[in-house]
C-alpha cells in the first residue's frame, strides 16, 4: 500500500489530505484529516477504481498535479508496497 498526504501547496483546505493505492484491494482511496480524531473517507470505503474517479473525489480539498497523478499511477503499475511520505507537485516523496 502506498500512502501520502498532499503537499500543503496542492491543498485548497486547512485539511490534511491522505491518498495512496492499496494494493491488495487493487484501489486508490482518500482521507481528509481535520482535528485530533477526525478523519473522513472521502471514496465511501469502496476505493476509486482509477485516478480519474479519485481526482473527482477530492476536488472539494485538494487538486492534484499530473506529475502526483503519475506517481500514484506508477505506484499501481508496478504495484509499489510500503510507500509512505508527502507526495510533492512535482511527483517526488519527502
């Protein structure tokens, strides 16, 4: 599973956006962090089934760059386990 909140410059909210794919269900999901304890699946617990559906489904927080988009589509491709970090505009991980 790959996982990564949004660098703040990708943000449109004061929530921490978390997204990532999960390999062994084969999906993208989404979280919005707010305060302590309060997290909000934004796919319904039923995952996105391609980046598009995901780029819809967190429209409302955040806009992710192509290059971003690119590494969660690389992440699912070479099906990338472990992944953790914040995923930079440019596509690169911190």
């Amino acid at each position: 599973m790959s996982r990564y909140a949004l660098a703040s410059s990708m943000l449109t909210t004061g929530k921490q956006v978390i997204v990532g794919y999960d390999r062994p269900l084969d999906y993208y999901f989404a979280q919005v962090v707010g305060g302590f304890g309060d997290v909000a699946s934004l796919d319904g617990m039923s995952g996105y089934i391609d980046l598009d559906h995901l780029v819809k489904g967190i429209a409302p927080y955040a806009a992710m760059t192509d290059a971003a988009l690119g590494r969660l589509a690389r992440d699912r491709r070479e099906r990338i386990g472990n992944a953790v970090g914040v995923l930079n505009d440019d596509g690169t991980v911190k």
